[in-house]
C-alpha cells in the first residue's frame, strides 16, 4: 500500500527544485540564479508562468488603455516586427531575412521569458550531469507528411530525420524488461493498482488490430479492477467485436460514426458495460485534449481505439474526419532530447549567430544560448518579456506602429510590415483596423489547455523493480506518465542504468466532460490558471508515490526537480465533427478568413491553420511572409 501522503515530507521544493538531500545533486546556484539569466534551468511553474499573461489578459479585459498613457518611441525602424517567437514567429523572420538579405532589419517579440512559444526546453543539472527535457512540443511528427515548404525548412537547419533509428536507443527499456502499463487509481476504480499492459492497450494505433493480442491481454484483465462485464467487454471490443452498424455500407457507416462520440458508440452501438468508459475515457487526451465525450467514433477508429474491426471499415478519411485521425501517410519522426525546441534554438542560431554557439544540429543540443545577447543592435533582435498591445498602421498608411509592454513600460517600434504570429484569439484585441467578420473568425480559434510536467528522479529503480517504463493513468491527476525516451545526439547521451538520474515525463489535459469541445477547453484553462504549483507538486508526489511505491519509490527522497510547463493557451483548435458542422458539409473555414493580410500586417501560426503541429506553423510563417513582401 501506498504510504499516506501525510507521511512524506512537503514543502520540500524551492521553485521546483529539492532543498533536502540533494546536496550532492543541487548547488543553491540552481536555485536561486545563475550567473547570466537562462530560462531552460528554471524550475517551477513554467510554460506560460506567472507574469507573461496579465498584460494580455488586461487588454482583453478592456483594462489596459484605460490606464496606459502614450507609448514610448523607441526610435527604433525595422523591415519586420513579428509578434510571437514560436516556431512560426522565427520561422517568418527566417524567411523573410531569405528574401530580404542579411542586412533586413528584423524585430522579434514575445511575452515569454523562453523562445520557441510550445516548444520549449527544460534542462537540468544534477549528479555532475546535464539532463534535458522537453516542456512542450515533443517531436518533428505530424498526421500528414510535412510540406516541402517545412521539409525544406528542417533540411536548411541540418536536421536530418532519417537519422531517428541511429539516435534513439529503443531496445532499452524492454531489454530491461520493462514495458506499458496502466495504472488504476482508488478514487476511480476502487482501488490503486499498476498493471503491466500489453502496448495495444494503451498506445494510439494498435489497438484495433483485434488479432493475436489474446494472452496478454488476457492476462493484463485478470489483474484489472474492472467489474467482471466490464473486463468482458473490453476483452470483446478489442478482440471480437461486430458489425455495430449491419446494413449500411462504407459511407453511410462513417457517416453515422462522425455523428456519434466514441463514448456513445461504446454504450449504445456496441452495447458495452458502462464500467469501460472510465477505462478509455483519457484515451484520446493526448491529441485531443478531450475524453471519449467528445471525440467522435470515427475519430477513435482513425487513432486505433477498438471496437471497429469487425465493420470493415474502407481505410480512408470520412467526412469530418479529425486532422489527427485521418488514415495515410504522415510525416517522418524525430525526437530531440527537448523535442522541437531544438528546431528554435536553430533558426535563433540562423537569426542571431552571436546568440547560439557551435554549427551544427548536433551541438546545438548541448549549447548554452546567450539571452542577454539576444536582443542586442544587429540585423535581427529577439526581444523577450515584451507583450505586443497593439499593431496598426501609421495615419499614411505606410508602416506600422507596434506598441508593447516590457517591465511596466509601453514602448513603440515602428516596421514596414508586421506577422502577427501569435495566437489568434489575441489578434482582434491587438488590431483596432480589423473588420468584425474577421475578429470573430479569429475569435473562433480557441486553444487547447495542456501541461507537460518534467520530474527529475535520482534513480528509477523503483520503475525497474516494477517492469514498467510508462503507464497510462486513466482517472489520475496526470494521465501518462513515462520515463524519458533514450536519445543520443552529438555528445549527449542518456541515462541507461536504473541507478543514474533520469526524467520522468508527466501530462494532464484538463477538461469538462460533458461539456462540448470548446466549452471544455475554457473549463480547463480556467482551472490550470488557477492550479498553484503547490498543487501540482502535492499531485506529483502522491501519484508517483501511489503507482511506484511497491517498487521502493519514496518521493522526498527520489524527486530531485519539478518544473511544471503549464500551456493554458496549448494546441491550436482543431475542428471536431461533433461540434463544428461546417467541418462535416466542407463549409467555409473559421481559420481561412481568419488569416487575411490586411495592409502591411499578415498573421500566421498553427492557429491560421487549425492545425497543432509544427509543420503548421512553418507553413503559415512563411504563407505570410509571402503576403507581407507581395505588398512591400
Ligand atoms: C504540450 C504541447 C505538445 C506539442 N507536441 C507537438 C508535437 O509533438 N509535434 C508537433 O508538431 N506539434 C506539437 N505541438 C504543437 C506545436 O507546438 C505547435 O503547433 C507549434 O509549435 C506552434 O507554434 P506557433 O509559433 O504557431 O505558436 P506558439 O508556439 O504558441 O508561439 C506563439 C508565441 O506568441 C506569443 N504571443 C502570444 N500573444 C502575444 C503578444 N500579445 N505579444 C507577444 N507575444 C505573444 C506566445 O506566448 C507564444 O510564445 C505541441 C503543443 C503543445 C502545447
């Protein structure tokens, strides 16, 4: 049994980094600041942390000019300011400086402490060791094959993705005898209990295969706190389920799915107990930021949830179909050790050589950025801590007038033209010229509330004791948790002995079930503003504590870090057949009339294309780039 949480000792972190025992791991250098400030080694509450938001959320609440007296002019001119230093950001400053030439002044702002907006990185030092993470964005891996426009764009960077098999070590884990597992939580299934699981069920794309899965599966029910009709349902849906729709064929069928949650279609199609749902109600999280609630049958069919095999279903896209499900190629992948935060690192590197050591993709996982060169006279300037307020053109109309808040201060830059690479929903507050047909079709791009937690363990012993390298937590806090996937790039190398420190990977979705999609994702940003570190780190500690400590884990002891990466404006709002009909007719798109240009101001990020992934982004950077130089 579990310890009681009580029992252990809390209040143990500093900003997210242990004060006890670790004495050999920490130096107070990491705690309380480095020489020269670097956002990758803070710990805590990160992602959008206290004090990049209230800026924004001031201007959206009308409150900021009613206070703001005029803004200070910089003097400062530029070719192009772009709001936003995500990927699309940077990405629209490196192709405009293509076009442009090396001498195009360039003005990058961002409201965040970091670059890179999701894709973030999060490194440590402990042991004499540096460990990196990735607080955001996981991989160079996409639903569809990446554009050539972003292939291209990788390629320039030196990032080469067929050289993923020799990077990562895959065998090390399961060489260990270490595999999946679920782990179900007393609140929701009567009981805590770990139980290894064959990797169909619970990764996205197997587990519909219905065949050859018997034993361990078998196996696997046996050992699960699931009502006797429950477990016999599960062990039918993956491997003998039927026709749930007999009659209609192929169209009529997918018709129908799209219409209907996967949660309805367990429990009025196939006719389940309804003890499954909790079972597969975080599936789909990870893509969707949803429960089965909300994500459509066919939907779950596309990601490899089960219950389909038996409607021979043709493999290929149905109306209204999810970006993430549809059947076909997609792109190739690669992880880096910060996932694609690397992919930022590069193309500062290519903006701001003075900023970023070293030459190659390779070395730049384990180079050390310079941020107080970031935003020094040159070219191309990064300027962080800066929350652009307001982007409209000069009375002439042939420039515009970028205001933005740096330390209490509102500042103004003036360009040639402007991408607004930030959010959508920002935009109709930055833009006082926006037509309101085109602020709501901006307005309509809400964002998906995700966190990515990053857990630094001294050892994982109590995960090798335990056989389990990941788990699947359906009812808990965090709804996967994983030991960090074994890479090798350049000189880095990762932990392989069940001895040596190592990161653990955690995420949470926070969302309503039973509310519909969009409704859901406000529900749960509102609640991920207002989680406390404190809380997140109580949770940390009794779910690790409840799942591992069979296994020897003592939280007090084991925890030696904690940096929770909070992205209360997380993933691009894709469209969903359940709640956005104009998604199942082909109707226009809110993200297309959205992404105007309207004079010298063009907008980009993934947010243009309702599409979460990198690919997007790069793809929208550089669509509007093209419309910024078409009206030069
Ligand atoms: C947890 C997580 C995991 C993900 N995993 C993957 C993955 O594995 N693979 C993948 O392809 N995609 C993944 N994505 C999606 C991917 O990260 C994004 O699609 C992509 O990085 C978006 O880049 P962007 O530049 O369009 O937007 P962002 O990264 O959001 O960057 C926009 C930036 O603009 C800033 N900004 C907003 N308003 C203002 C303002 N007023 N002034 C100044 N700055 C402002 C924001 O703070 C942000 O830094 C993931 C996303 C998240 C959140």
């Amino acid at each position: 049994m579990r310890p009681p949480l009580s029992s252990l000792t809390r209040r143990d972190f500093l900003n997210g980094v242990a004060l006890s025992v670790g004495g050999a791991f920490l130096s107070p250098r990491d705690v309380f600041g480095e020489p020269s400030f670097y956002p990758p080694t803070l710990t805590g509450m990160r992602g959008s942390p206290d004090g990049s938001f209230e800026v924004a959320h001031a201007l959206r609440d009308g409150l900021f000019w009613t206070t703001a007296g005029p803004p200070a002019d910089t003097g400062e001119r530029y070719d192009l300011v772009v709001v936003g230093a995500g990927i699309s950001g940077l990405a629209a400053a490196w192709y405009f400086r293509k076009a442009a030439g090396p001498s195009a002044r360039i003005l990058v702002l961002d409201n965040h402490d970091d670059f890179g907006g999701h894709a973030r990185r999060n490194e440590f030092q402990i042991g004499g060791r540096t460990l990196i993470g990735y607080g955001g964005t996981f991989a160079i891996d996409s639903p569809a094959p990446y554009s050539a426009t972003a292939s291209a764009l990788l390629a320039e960077l030196g990032v080469d993705v067929s050289r993923w098999g020799r990077m990562v070590e895959r065998g090390l884990y399961a060489g260990l005898g270490m595999s999946s597992a679920v782990f179900f939580d007393r609140e929701t299934f009567g009981v805590d209990r770990l139980v290894r699981a064959p990797a169909a069920i619970i990764e996205q794309g197997a587990a519909g295969s219905g065949t050859g899965q018997a034993d361990p599966l078998a196996v696997f029910l046996a050992d699960a706190p699931l009502s006797e009709s429950a477990r016999r349902d599960v062990a039918r849906l993956v491997k003998a389920p039927a026709d749930y729709l007999p009659g209609l064929d192929d169209g009529q069928k997918k018709a129908r799915l799209t219409r209907t949650s996967y949660a309805d279609f367990l429990m009025k199609m196939a006719g389940s107990d309804s003890g499954v749902l909790p079972f597969f109600q975080a599936r789909p999280h990870s893509l969707y930021g949803l429960g089965i609630d909300a994500v459509s049958a066919l939907d779950a069919w596309g990601i490899g949830l089960p219950g389909f095999a038996g409607m021979r279903l043709e493999p290929t896209a149905g109306p209204g179909m999810g970006l993430d499900a549809r059947p076909g190629r997609r792109s190739p992948f690669l992880h880096f050790p910060d996932g694609n935060a690397t992919i930022a690192r590069l193309l500062v590197r290519r903006l701001i050589p003075h900023a970023v050591p070293g030459r190659t993709a390779d070395d730049v996982v384990l180079s050390r950025v310079d941020y107080a060169r970031l935003d020094e006279r040159g070219p191309v300037r990064l300027r962080l801590n800066s929350t652009a307020v307001r982007a409209r053109h000069t009375s002439q109309s042939t420039e515009v007038e970028v205001d933005y808040v740096r330390s209490g201060r509102l500042e103004q830059v003036r360009a040639r033209s402007c991408v607004l690479a930030c959010w959508s929903g920002v935009i109709p507050y930055l833009c006082p010229e926006l037509s309101r047909t085109q602020g709501e079709a901006l307005a309509y791009a809400t964002k998906v509330p995700v966190v990515q937690t990053t857990v630094v363990l001294r050892r994982w012993t109590s995960f090798h004791a335990l056989r389990v390298s990941q788990a699947h937590c359906p009812g808990s806090f965090h709804t996967s948790v994983g030991l960090d996937l074994p890479v090798r790039v350049g000189r880095y190398q990762p932990p392989r002995r069940p001895e040596e420190p190592i990161i653990v990977q955690m995420a949470r979705t926070p969302c309503r079930p039973g509310l519909p999609a969009r409704e859901q994702h406000r529900a749960g940003r509102m609640e991920l503003v207002t989680t406390t570190f404190d809380t997140f780190e109580q949770n940390v500690r009794d779910q690790l504590t409840r799942m591992l400590g069979a296994g020897g884990f003592d939280a007090a002891r084991d925890i030696r870090a904690l940096t929770v990466n909070r992205w209360p404006h997380g993933y691009a709002y894709q469209y969903n057949s359940l709640w956005d009909p104009f998604w199942i007719s082909g109707g226009p798109l809110p993200c297309v009339a959205a992404r105007q240009p309207f004079g010298h101001i063009a907008i980009a990020n993934a947010d243009a294309a309702a599409y979460a992934y990198t690919d997007a982004a790069i793809d929208q950077a550089y669509r509007a780039v093209g419309e910024v130089l078409a009206r030069a």
